[in-house]
C-alpha cells in the first residue's frame, strides 16, 4: 500500500471541522457537503460516496489510513465517485438521514458511515468500515466501489429499486394508527423492564459493550422517587459505582470515556466527549443528593476540573472532544506498564499498584488501564497517599503525546454541560461551577446567535447556521437552569424567545412534534425527524420538559398544553417502541410529578429556604422566588398562602395542592416527601 505524505491539499483543507481537516491531505478528491458537491454529481453523472466519522472515532482513522490516505485505493474512488466528507457532529442531520438508511437495509449501523448515493444524493447502499483486503467476511473496500459502481453503469434496475425502496421507507408519513397513553402505571412498568434489563454485578445494561445509558439511568431515578422503592436507586447506585471505579473513568485526569467494550466497565473506548460527561456530571449529583457518597462528590470535582483544564475555551466555550488515539495508537496516552509506574513512585508504587490494579502482565493487550473494581479497602491515609501518587503519575502523563482535541464549539452539547454545572453546582455547592456555565452560556448567546436564532457549530470565528432543533432544546434548557438558580429575569426571557423561534422554524403540524432541521436549511433528500434517542436525548423529548418547566415559571398553562401535544405527537409515532423514547418518558413523569417549591419572602432566610430547594434533585422540582404574592401567577395554588404568609417561607405545590409553610431549610426535604414517598428525607439540603 502506498501512502501519500506530500503537502497536497484537497477541498477539505478551506473547512474548520477538525475532522474535516485531518483529510485535507488525503489524496482523495473529497467535497464538504454542500451544493457544489452535489452539483458536481449530477454534471458528471457519477455515484456519490458519502464517507461520515468524527474526530475522536477510532475506526474512522483506521479506514483513513488503510484507504483514503492510499494513492491506488483514491485513484479508484475519484475515477468512480464524486467523495464528500461529513463531519456528523458537525452535520447529525446528514448522519441521521443516512444513518437511517443503512438501518432499513438491516444493518446495525456505526462509524465511519460508508453511504453510496446517486448524484441526487438518494441512499442506494451501506456500511461502516470496509477494511483494504477482503477478511472477517467483509469485502475489500476497492472491490466494494468497483461494484457498486458497475451496478450503476450496467444494472440501473437494481439501483432504481434499492433507490425507491429506501426513499419510501425515509419518506414514509409518521404513522399514527392509535392514540397511546402513558400514565403512571405505565411508566412504573417500563422502569421494571429496564430494571430487569439491568447487569445485577456490574451495573449498566447486561452484556458488552456498556454505554453509561444516563437517560435510562435517569428514568430508574425518577422511578424510584415516584414509587419510593429502593430497588431502583440502587442499579443506579450499583452502576455508578462500577462506572466511577472502572477503566471507563480516567482516574489521573478526570473525566469518562464513551464506553467500555467490556461487560466490567474495565477497557474503555478511550475518547472522551463532552456530552458523556455532561450527562454523567449531572447523573453524579443527583446520587450525591440521595447518599451522600463521597465517590460521587470526588468524581464531580474532577470531572469538572478536567472540563476546565482541557475542554474549555479561553473565550468561555466547551470543546467537543478528546481523540481515542495517540502516537497511531489507541489509549496509548493513558495506559501504564508496571515499570513506568515504578519509575515515577519508586518505593511507593506497590500501594499505588495494589490499588488501581497495575500488574507486570497488565489487563489490557500487556499494559494495564487504571482502576479500582476490586474495592479494596481504603483508610482516609491510604487515600490520601493515593491522591498524592496520583498527582504524580498525573504530572509525568502530561509530558506524553497527547490525543488529538476537537475544539469545536456545538450549542447542543454546550448546552447540556451548562445546565449540568448549573445542577451540580448548586448540589455540591460550588458556585464558581455555575460562573462557568454562566461564561459558557454567554459565549453561545455572543458568538453563536443571530437574532432569535442559534447557530449549531462555532470554530475559529465561523458559525454554521442555522442550527439544529436540538441546539434550541438544549440552549433553552441551560436557560431555564441558570434562571431558576440565579433568579435573573434575563435568562427566562432568552429561553422564551429561543423557544418561539424553535416553534416558528421546526415545528411539524402534521405530528405535533419538531424536524431536526430548519424550514429555511438547506434541503436535503428528506427532512430528518426521529423523535428517539441517541447518546443523547432527543431534542423533542427535551422540548417537552422544558414546556412543563416555561408553564411553571410563568404561569401560561398554554405551555403545558404544548408540552400534552407534544408527548402525544411523539406517542402516536414511537409509542411502539417505548425504549428509544426513555427521555420522553422522563418528560411525562415531569409532567405528572413535578413539585413546585414556592419561597417567599426576602432577606438571608429567604435567600437560605431557597438554595436549601435548589439543592434538592432537578429532575423532580422547579423553585420559584416570589418575593410577594404578585410575584406568582394569578391562578398560582400557593397564591392565598403566600398572601398570609408573616416572613419568608417554602411551599411544596404538586397540581393544585400545596403544603404548610416551612421555615426552617433543613424541613424542606421532608415537606417534599410528604408529596413523594421516594424523595429521601436525607438529601444534602444542609450540607455545607
């Protein structure tokens, strides 16, 4: 195989993708996707490959290397095909069109994408990764393009017909054979199935490869606030546990990788994302709040160093991710031999070795991945001589190559990680995590909006516009969470103007529900609109919750018959398959179970009752500051009680029913359980 090294540079090279950009030498003539692209196709009549990775995807860098980075294997491909390159961060509207496709030809899907197209940019056929030699039953990549483009010359019938079929099935209407209702009985039984599905040793669905599934993880919680039954706090727990413990977690710098390809949590797939992290941060301090458990409080605290150390902009913003490799070579960055490590701790390394699990044969191809699934014993000396080791390994790591940062900004995963610090701030109580999302939040509102409208990805001062329904979804979210711990009026009036302008430009009135794409986007071969989820949530799902969260804040009980409408819409067409639609099903038992926690007042003790309410997990609350009765809405059930309140005090309010007033913070916990057997009367609320 010859590989080219000249200084060569295709089209890719005027892109801001980091992705993008690692193949702007590739002697490959790729397009980015776009009109010039497409136009290219139709002129010469040729077959579009389509070719969708990211930046920390492992096997997209093996097929760049073994293909696109090889002279005959190009040569083939730009004699045959006009190439275009996708970021799918960048671009999820493109990767779930074609995405999509390759599951209706029955295959299971992944990255690196390897659409083959016609030159109207119809799906004809797919797979992932196509190796340079036939071996493991998968073709050769250059005898899969030499196929497929004889079948477009000589057998155009049998492209016709895959082209049909798969539009159909793309284009097919949402169907909406049946209403589909979702009570609370319903949802307790989905939380049984998926407590079921559960590993009862190691935590996370059963089997390899674990995914930290945090929207399942999320559905259990609010199960076991709904019910009051330990069983489901306690998977959680379990599967926590063995994630933060495991090699998934990086126990040296901080922060999760995107899954372990064990079923023990131990070897992980070692990039890191930002919106893995997000969710994981988020999960962490709603199981601090129920057990206080200083694993929890110790991971949340490192994750978010790390967050700032390597992932955040000097402008405010969050990059997207960490690569998997280095050096040409997976997790070579975090792995240790057992010399390495007695090389830096010299006469300390056997505690630091019998603690994380580093032997002279290692637990990972002869090198060993740090952790602690053994459990052993700590005593509060030995942590702290761990954390000093630590520290030290830490410091000789640094001076390794390190793996490659996509430095990116997206508004959705930005998103998801501001409302994060903002709930775990105010969990931990850690303020000066909430001054990051604020900076976070406000480099997205100066940098990635126009107007009403958001923008989806920012990189070195060029803005892809517009963004994407999930950008919305998550913006207003991180709206919502810094208003209610802030109380300043600016950030609900942000995320109402976010939100109309989501209704005007995504909105489907035909199913009720949100495109993924904008009315005034470009147009692609369908508009995408899958209301089930990913690694993370669906934007419609979100949106959901937000409207419940927008009824509360204001008082327009209109949102909340948005939000009925929308959990229907998505209901009607994924109530099939309710295990996709986890985070939706999160957003009904918001709808159904949502306390409000009325403080009012003003002074140091309203000021206390109110951080006492923050406290308390996000998933089952919203706190409300009403200084006075006019500071409610009219139709407010805590109205008349907040009238007669004589000083500063809480209410707890489920539907129209509130409860007495409590004045002391450290009561609030249990007023709330009164209404919700499962809330532990033990959360952090005091804690200082």
């Amino acid at each position: 195989m010859s590989v080219a090294v000249s200084t060569h540079e295709n089209r890719l090279a005027r892109e801001t993708s980091p992705y993008l950009l690692q193949h702007k030498h590739n002697p490959v003539d790729w397009w980015p996707w776009g009109p010039d692209a497409l136009a290219e196709a139709r002129a010469t009549n040729k077959p579009i490959l389509l070719s969708v990775g990211y930046a920390a995807c492992h096997w997209c860098h093996v097929m760049a290397h073994e293909s696109f980075e090889d002279e005959a294997t190009a040569r083939v491909m730009n004699e045959l095909f006009v190439n275009i390159k996708v970021d799918r961060e960048e671009r999820p509207d493109i990767d779930q069109i074609y995405m999509q496709a390759l599951h209706h030809l029955g295959e299971q899907g992944g990255w690196p994408l390897t659409m083959f197209l016609t030159p109207a940019g119809e799906p004809v056929w797919g797979g992932t990764y196509f190796p340079p030699t036939s071996r493991y039953g998968r073709p050769a990549f250059v005898d899969v393009l030499r196929e497929v483009a004889r079948l477009f010359r000589e057998e155009p019938d049998k492209i016709e017909q895959n082209r049909s079929a798969l539009m159909a099935r793309l284009s097919e209407a949402a169907r909406q054979p049946h209403r589909v209702t979702i009570g609370r009985q319903e949802l307790d039984q989905v939380a049984l199935q998926l407590g079921s599905a559960m590993d009862p040793v190691n935590g996370g669905l059963r089997g390899a490869p674990k995914f930290p599934q945090c929207t399942m993880f999320e559905n259990l919680w609010r199960a076991g606030l709904r019910t009051g039954e330990d069983r489901f706090f306690h998977i959680v727990d379990l599967t926590l546990t063995k994630i933060s413990e495991g090699g998934i977690y990086d126990h040296l710098g901080g922060g999760y990788s995107r899954y372990s390809v064990d079923d023990k949590w131990l070897v992980p797939h070692f990039e890191k994302m930002l919106y893995d992290n997000a969710q994981l941060l988020d999960l962490l301090a709603l199981a601090w709040q129920r057990t206080g458990k200083m694993l929890y409080r110790e991971r949340a605290e490192e994750t978010v160093g790390w967050l700032a150390r390597e992932m955040t902009a000097p402008e405010g913003g969050f990059y997207s991710s960490l690569d998997a490799d280095s050096e040409g070579e997976e997790g070579k960055f975090y792995v240790w031999s057992l010399a390495e490590v007695e090389q830096v701790l010299g006469e300390n390394a056997a505690l630091f070795a019998q603690h994380y699990d580093v032997t002279p044969e290692g637990n990972f191809e002869g090198h060993n991945i740090l952790n602690r699934l053994k459990g052993l014993p700590r005593s509060k000396e030995t942590d702290a001589a761990l954390g000093m080791l630590r520290s030290m390994l830490h410091k000789e790591r640094e001076k390794r190559v390190r793996p490659g940062l996509d430095d990116k900004i997206l508004a959705d995963w930005n998103g998801l990680m501001i409302a994060a610090l903002v709930h775990a701030g105010k969990a931990f109580w850690q303020p000066g995590w909430i001054d990051m999302a604020v900076r976070a939040f406000e480099f997205v509102q100066r940098n990635m909006a126009r107007g009403d409208r958001l923008g989806h990805s920012w990189r070195e001062g060029r803005l892809l516009y517009p963004g994407l329904a999930s950008d919305f979804a998550y913006m207003i979210r991180a709206a919502l969470s810094l208003y209610e711990a802030t109380g300043e009026r600016h950030y609900l009036d942000q995320a109402l103007t976010w939100q109309a302008a989501l209704d005007r430009h995504y909105a489907n009135p035909q199913t009720g529900t949100y495109f993924l794409t904008a009315d005034d986007a470009e147009g692609l071969v369908i508009r995408p609109a899958s209301t089930g989820d990913d690694a993370t949530p669906n934007p419609n799902a979100i949106t959901a919750q937000n409207l419940v969260r927008l009824a509360a804040f204001t008082g327009d009980h209109s949102f909340r018959e948005r939000a009925d409408r929308l959990i229907d819409g998505v209901l009607a067409i994924g109530g099939d398959n309710l295990f996709i639609h986890v985070a939706l099903l999160n957003a009904i038992d918001m709808r159904l179970n949502l306390a409000e926690i009325v403080v009012t007042g003003e002074g140091p003790l309203a000021e206390t009752l109110t951080n006492a309410a923050l406290a308390l997990p996000h998933v089952a609350r919203v706190v409300l500051r009403a200084p006075s009765a006019e500071a409610l809405p009219a139709s407010h059930p805590a109205q008349d009680k907040v009238r007669a309140a004589s000083g500063p005090a809480a209410f707890i309010c489920i539907g129209e029913t509130c409860s007495l007033p409590v004045t002391d913070p450290d009561r609030i916990p249990e007023a709330l359980s009164a209404f919700r057997p499962g809330q532990s009367t033990e959360a952090r609320a005091g804690a200082s």
